[in-house]
C-alpha cells in the first residue's frame, strides 16, 4: 500500500488517523514537531499490533524541514501512496482586534503555507507526469472555515478557508494525474487543540448547542479521513466531509 504521511501525527485526529491507516497496511510516517515522546508512543502502538511506522521531524510551516522530510520518505524504499496534511496550530481566543501580525502570519505559515508545500511536495512523488502511480491526499480543515469562530479564532478559520480553496484547487489540477484531493471539516472534538485556545474544555461547554448533541471523537474523523484514502473512494475527488455533529 505504500507510505502513508500524516503531519502532527502524535496526538489528537492525527494519532487516531495514523494509528488507522497502520492497520490498513500503510507504513504510516509520522510526523511530529517537539514531542518525540509522544511520536515514539504511536509507532509503538502501531508496531505492537503488528503494523509499520517510522518517525518523521519536521516543522512543516519551514520549507527546509519540509524538503528534508520528503527526501527522507524516498529513502525508505516505498511509495508514497498518502498524504494527511493535519497538522495545525491555534492560539488563545480573541476578537480580531486584539490580534498581533505575528500571531496571524505564525498561523498561516502553519496552517496554509505548511500544506502547500506538503502538496507540492507529496504531487512531486505521485503524480503520473513525475513517474509516479498516483495517491490520495486528504487536508484537515475545520467548521470554523464555515461559521467563521467570531470572537475567539477568525485567524485559525480564515486559515481554514484557505485549505478549504486549496483542496478545491489542488483536486482539480491534480485529477488527471490519478491523485484525489479531499477535505474532512471536523467540528468540536475531543483533543488537546482547545488547551491552545486557553479553554480546555470547550468541547464540553458548547456540545448542548450542537444538533447531536455530544463532541466528536478523534477516531470518528480519522474514519473518514481513511475511507477517503482508501479504493472505497476511488471516484471522490475535491469533496468534502462535515464532521460536526450537524453543524
């Protein structure tokens, strides 16, 4: 099945994806930031339940650390087949007017810039043009890119809405190159995310005004995320999942 990339791959729907994918075939690349500890702990997860995975470090928002992290992927002597750009930074809540250029470009140069270059970089290796057999991508984004998060992170959705217009993009430039681009838009999840904002628990607080009436799981998103890689999805290209319990 070849290699299978999930960027902030060591906590949250990245881990969850991660650990999926592994017990589809994948040799999944996990990537991390810091925290090798918890990097170590996925791969172990995967290993001990009979899969393969290997640790991947790089910011991706630095298009140096991105490039080495490719060219360790070709090293390894598969494919790569999968790319689930997931990884993302959000800061403490605030209305726009207290926000600081350094806080907005820190997230977009994550958020956006970071999957753009893992695009760039995952097209270089499947698509047909460059003697590749094809892949799947699917890009993390968020329901703030719908509902705009006013009053506590329009920088993080804004951010969002460009993945949003990415994966649109990027699909239909990349479809005759047999790799599908797709999108999953989870909505309030249980994961350490809501820390960064300063409320951790925020799922909690506002779960009664969702239609379902309850928070997400990591594993119901990353459900999708794999369904998306996978032949199951062979004719789906620039779509995109709501994940939001009815948002």
């Amino acid at each position: 099945m070849g290699i299978a990339l999930v960027t902030g791959a060591s906590r949250g729907i990245g881990k969850a994806t991660a650990l999926q994918l592994a017990r589809e075939g994948y040799t999944v690349a996990v990537n991390y930031h810091h925290n090798i500890k918890a990097a170590t702990d996925v791969i172990n997860q995967i290993v001990e339940a009979g899969g393969k995975a290997f640790a991947v470090r790089a910011d991706i928002s630095d298009e140096a650390q991105v490039l080495a992290m490719f060219e360790s992927l070709d090293r390894e002597g598969e494919p790569l087949t999968a790319l689930v750009n997931n990884a993302g930074i959000l800061f403490e809540q605030s209305t726009i007017e207290n926000l600081s250029a350094e806080r907005i470009n820190r997230v977009l140069a994550t958020n956006v810039t970071g999957y753009f270059l893992c695009c760039r970089e995952a097209v270089k290796r499947m698509s047909f043009k460059h003697g590749g057999k094809g892949g799947a991508i699917v890009n993390v984004s968020s329901a703030a890119s719908r509902l705009g998060a006013p009053g506590e992170y329009v920088d993080y959705a804004a951010s969002k809405g460009a993945v949003d217009s990415l994966t649109t993009g990027l699909s239909l430039e990349v479809a005759a190159q047999g790799i599908r681009v797709n999108c999953v838009r989870p909505g309030l999840i249980y994961t350490d995310i809501h820390a960064s904002g300063g409320e951790p628990g925020r799922v909690d607080r506002v779960k009664a005004l969702l239609p379902m009436q309850r928070g997400g799981q990591p594993e119901e998103v990353a459900q999708a995320i794999v369904w998306l890689l996978s032949e199951k999805a062979s004719y789906v290209t620039g779509s995109f999942i709501e994940l939001a319990g009815g948002k």
